[in-house]
C-alpha cells in the first residue's frame, strides 16, 4: 500500500510523521507533498518519498490525506492539471482533514465520484498537541464502507476515527464544535471581565467557576438531559431562577459599566421564556426558541440516548 499526505504545516507534518510511524513498519510507503519540499525533510530522512505534486502523488497512492488551511488550497489541491483529480486511482480513497466549506466538500464530492474516488471530508480535532501525540479526533463525512476499509490506516493518525454521515457531515460537525468554543470564549470574557471589575481577583473567580456545576461537567454532557430528548420537565432549575440570576448579572455589570452583549441576549430569551409560561421548566426550554427560529425539530430517542452515553463512558 502506499499512501499520500499533501500539506506539512503545523498539523500536517505531526500527522504526517505519525501515519509513517503507523504503517512503515508494515512494509507501507508514504508519499508526500508540500508547496515547501523542505516542509517534507524529516520526512523523506524517515523514508517518506516525494511527489512534486499533486497529480504525482495520487497516480501512485491507494489513499490520500491533506491537511490544508481552508476552501481555496483544498480547491488548489484539486483541479488542474497537476491536482489530485488529474491523476487519482479508481478506488482510491482521498480523506481532506482540513476545517472545509460543507459546500465544497459536495461539489467536489461529484468531480472524485466521477473518477470512480472516494473523498471524505474528515476535519480534525485536538490542536497541534493531539496531531503530535495521536489524540485526535477525525469527523468523516462520505462513504460508509468505504470508511470501515480505511479506518485502521485513519487509527495511525488520530485515536477517535468517527463515522459522521454523507459528504459534508464531517465539516459540519467541526464548524458546530468551533463555533461553539469561540461563543463560550467570548462568554468567559464577558462574565469574568464583570468579575474582575467587580474587585474578584481572576484565579478566585477561575477556581470558583472550576468547581461549579459548569466547571463540574462539560457542557455537552448537559446537552443530554433536556435538549436532546426535548424533555424539560421536571426542571433541574426553574427558568424563574435562572431569569433572576441573569438579571441580577445584568444589573451589575451596568453598574460597573461592563458590555454584556451575550448576556442581554441570555436574558432577553429568558424574558420570552417566562412570557411564555414557561417558568416552571427547565431553564434550558430556552433552548427551544432557536431551534424554532432554525425552523429545526431536536428529539433524539432516549434509548439511542442511552446507548451512546454508555458508548462514550466505556474506556478505548
């Protein structure tokens, strides 16, 4: 088997080196390519052979990887006469771990059927230290048995190779996952922001929060009590509750002159909430309103629930 890694930048050359590691020793090659051939040094020391470009690569691999900084290089990477689609094999498997455009990923989708390719758009998550260390998970978004073909050389790479659905689905789930982290980075400044000028030094406030029930449990653990089987009663707090304290955190941050843009809007729904009728529920029947503004239904069948609870608390 030989196979292809395109795209030695910070990720890439960690995950590059690990694939070599992974199946070197099995008597597999690793071609490799970057727009710096002297990206791939280490590389080709370690035994990797160079491609001088895309084209050349993929007219010699079984399965290819990249990992590149977004649509415009994957799209590079692609066409013309020296990209991927210029000289991939029938049956060859191209999985992009880059952050890419869903949209893209399904155009090009059609161009890698048409050569009789499987492309999977398969982004990565666990920043520079889990590409080094191999704790990485891998969203894969296409061809399911194609997937389970390949999924021991994916292995090599990351440690949570996950199937997520059709093409695209693997983009999606990463633009869901990061756009969620800079929401709640944003989200701590604020708050912690009102903290600190309310006269809490920041390591106080940091070791409080740590051990509160956010700290406690991470925040897509929560997910599964009420949002994902859209069930808010009984409450675990009233949404009367949480419409005070938010008011309360509103009122000092006027007070100390903090913006709390995120947190008006917190309470703006909390507001709808409680105009509703819906004190008595769960503060996270909130929740609700977006996804009706989304125009989205969100029920998932407990007993999958469950499953996939029992599933992620089993060790690897």
């Amino acid at each position: 088997m030989k196979a292809g890694f395109i795209g030695l930048g910070t990720m890439g050359a960690k995950m590059a080196a690990n694939l070599q590691k992974g199946i070197q020793k099995d008597g597999h090659t690793v071609v490799v390519h970057d727009v710096r051939r002297e990206s791939a040094a280490e590389h080709i020391r370690n035994g990797a052979v160079w491609a001088d470009s895309p084209a050349a690569l993929a007219a010699e691999c079984d399965i290819i990887f990249s990992s590149l900084p977004g649509p415009v290089e994957f799209e590079a990477v692609s066409y013309g006469d020296t990209g991927l689609l210029a000289g991939i094999r029938n049956g060859a498997a191209y999985f992009d771990l880059t952050t890419n455009s869903p949209t893209t990923m399904r155009k090009a989708h059609v161009e890698y059927e048409r050569k009789g390719a499987f492309l999977f758009d398969a982004p990565v998550s666990g920043g520079p230290r889990g590409a080094a260390s191999g704790k990485l998970a891998i969203w894969c978004g296409g061809d399911a048995e194609a997937f389970e073909k390949w999924k021991p050389v994916l292995d090599t790479i990351g440690d949570a190779a996950k199937y997520i659905g059709p093409i695209g689905a693997g983009s999606v789930a990463k633009l869901v996952h990061n756009c969620y982290g800079y929401i709640a980075t944003a989200a701590a400044a604020e708050v912690f922001s009102m903290g600190v000028k309310a006269g809490i030094e920041p390591l106080a406030i940091w070791e409080a929060v740590r051990e509160g029930a956010i700290g406690r449990r991470g925040a897509f653990e929560s997910m599964t009590d009420q949002f994902l089987p859209n069930k808010y009663e009984p409450a675990a707090f009233a949404l009367r509750l949480a419409h005070k304290d938010v008011s309360l955190a509103t009122a000092l941050g006027r007070e100390l002159n903090v913006p709390m843009r995120l947190s008006n809007l917190a309470l703006a729904d909390l507001s709808e909430g409680l105009n509703r009728g819906w004190g008595h529920r769960d503060s996270r029947s909130i929740m609700i309103l977006q996804t009706e503004r989304a125009g989205v239904e969100i029920k998932v069948d407990p007993q999958r629930l469950a499953e996939a609870m029992e599933k992620k608390a089993k060790p690897s």
